[in-house]
C-alpha cells in the first residue's frame, strides 16, 4: 500500500485500506475504486492523506497497535461513557462505573501492546475523518501505554497510566458543545472556556473509588509545561506528577498529526521536530528522547526523497532507528520510473539519509 495526500487522488486508484467516521463506523472499504465522486466525497471528509493500492508496493504492510475489533469496540465504549457524562451532575458516585468499563479494555490493549514484537508509536488516524474526541482519548492511551512499556513501567503501572491518558479530557463533557465541536480556531474567550477541561476533569475523577489518584492527576495537569507556562496552575518541573508529562507529549503529538478543519496534519517527522523545539522546556527530555526513539516518523508507505536524489516508498520501520527505515526505490535520480525496484536499508546504508517526503502519486496502479 501507498501513503498520499488526498489532493493527489485519481479516479481508478483502488482504496488500501478502510475509512471511518468519529463512530468507528465503517464511510468506504478497502478495495473500493475511486471515482470522481468519491474523490470529491473524500475531499468533503477532511482527510489528509489515505492509503491506495499500488502495484510496486501492495506487499507493504502497515502494521497496527492494536487489531481492528479492539480498537472499534474501544471506540464504541469510549463514546458510549463519554455520551453518557454530558449534562450530568458533578455528584460523588456519579461516574462510579468508569474504572470497571475500561479495566477489562485496558488489560485487552495491554495484551495487545505487549505482545507486539517492536514496540512502536504508530500513527492511527490517517483513515479517520477528523479530530474526534473519543479517538482522541484512545490514541493518547496507546501511545502512552507504549511508552511506558518501553520505559519499564510494571503492568500495573501502565494500566494505571493508560487510564490516565485514556480520561485525560474527560473534562471536556462538561464545556459547551459548541465550544469543543467548533469547526475552526478558538476565540480568545472560547480558548479560556477550553482550559478548564483540566479542572473540571479532575474533579470528575478525583474522588472515584474506581479511579486512581494519579490517574485523574493526568487529567489536571496534562498541560502543565515544564518551564510553567501550562495551565491550569503553572507547575513548573518535579511539580508536575511523572504520568501528566507523558500524556503531555501525546497529547501534543495527536493533536499535530489529526487533521483539523483548520490545520491539516502534519506527518510524523513534522511534529516531532516541533515538539523537541519544546525539548526540557516544556516536555521532559528524557521523555522526549524516549518517544523519539519509538514513533515510527516515516509511516510504511509513505513517499520519501533520499539524499541520492532517487525517491521511493518506506517499505519497513527498523525498530531500533525508525528515523532510518528500509526504503523501496521507484524512480531513478530523474524522476524516471524503475522497471526493477529495488530496497535500501537505511540502517545499513549510513551514507544515504531521507531528504524529505515525496508528493508524487504513482503512475501505476
């Protein structure tokens, strides 16, 4: 499969793989072929990029944190307790069933990240239309989930860490609809309306015998920022609780790589160029560090140009250099269309290094 943006769609090329809405529910199966129609239906959907069939690169997996029933019934319960939550009274007992809903789900994922032979932050949004507030919350728990794996958190402590992240917005049931749902950017006073999702969540979880402590602290103060320019209280540093500041990076990192209305997404290596402008000023560096060396920055089947001029496909992430994938090349250094592709190892081919990404959609389909 191939990786493009959905502006370079033509009618014939054949959908990689499938396209959901906010529900997990199921807009275009893979193997549908592309019409003019669609592509304007696609357009519609505020998709960045989808993945289309290609014949130089149909064996190129793309490989997921989780399978596709784990992560659609997640989405589902999310919603479902989430829906639930708005309009409700702040009384204690009130979310009483939150921690049992998702403890079973939190040891499926676990399960399922753990078993995974590398464990990468992959992304998980390219086939979903539009920032959502429930896939939101589920992809924030998985990447933190596998950074603390990485980490060598005990699995108790990554259940209690995944339900953080996992709640991290709750508070946002409790801000005016028309506020968090809104098309585009936040007026200043919106903004401010906005920042008491933290608060609010945190008093939704706090006293919860279901819901750990710290948990609901990943609620308070997950924009919180090292130098204290977060909010709500501006902690600076050790004031701010270990678990918040991983969320704090995945949080920023899934909000960079969802499309908006407003602001397209950006691709991985994007955002975490600009998340390390921010690295032992606002995330925690060692933290950072950690993340980097465990998001796979070039999705497979992304379309990249290599320092020899030649462009390809990334075929395969090398766990341990994921900045250094394996490369399938498809067109020579003028832009000509091999009839014998071929693969660079990156991470043996020290000489030659990713210029940037590619644009071009392919000639053959």
């Amino acid at each position: 499969m191939r990786l493009i943006p959905v502006d370079l769609l033509k009618p014939g090329m054949v959908l990689g793989k499938k396209i959901y809405n906010a529900d997990g529910l199921i807009l275009l199966a893979e193997g549908v072929k592309l019409t003019d129609g669609l592509i304007r239906r696609l357009g519609g959907l505020e998709l960045s990029y989808v993945y289309i069939e290609d014949a130089n690169t149909d064996d190129i997996a793309v490989p997921e944190m989780i399978s596709e029933e784990t992560r659609l019934a997640a989405i589902r319960s999310i919603r479902t307790s989430f829906k639930n939550l708005e309009g409700r009274p702040n009384i204690k007992g009130t979310f009483l069933h939150l921690g049992k809903t998702f403890s079973g789900m939190m040891e499926s994922m676990i399960d399922e990240i753990s078993s995974l032979e590398e464990s990468m932050v992959l992304l998980t949004d390219m086939n979903t239309n539009d920032y959502n507030l429930y896939q939101h919350s589920l992809n924030v728990c998985l990447y933190t989930m596998v950074l603390g794996l990485s980490y060598g958190y005990s699995r108790e402590d990554i259940r209690l860490l995944g339900l953080g992240a996992l709640l991290h917005d709750i508070g946002k049931t409790r801000i005016p609809p028309a506020v968090v749902q809104k098309p585009g950017r936040l007026s200043d006073q919106e903004f401010l309306e906005m920042q008491k999702h933290t608060v609010l969540g945190f008093e939704m979880l706090k006293d919860e015998p279901n819901i750990p402590l710290v948990s609901a602290h990943c609620a308070l103060q997950h924009h919180e920022r090292l130098d204290g320019s977060g909010y709500p209280r501006g902690l600076k540093g050790s004031e701010i609780h270990e678990y918040a500041k991983w969320v704090a990076i995945t949080d920023s990192y899934d909000a960079m790589t969802t499309h908006r209305v407003y602001k397209p997404a950006m691709l991985p290596h994007q955002a975490v160029e600009v998340m390390y402008a921010g690295s032992g000023t606002l995330y925690e560096q060692r933290f950072l560090a950690l993340f980097r060396d465990r998001v796979a920055i070039y999705p497979p089947g992304i379309t990249v140009r290599l320092t020899t001029g030649e462009t390809g496909v990334v075929s395969k992430i090398n766990a341990n250099v994921p900045h250094r994938p394996v490369v399938r090349v498809l067109t020579n250094t003028a832009g000509e269309e091999l009839v014998s592709p071929y693969e660079v190892d990156l991470s043996q081919s020290l000489t030659v290094m990713i210029a940037g990404t590619g644009q071009a959609a392919p000639k053959q389909l």
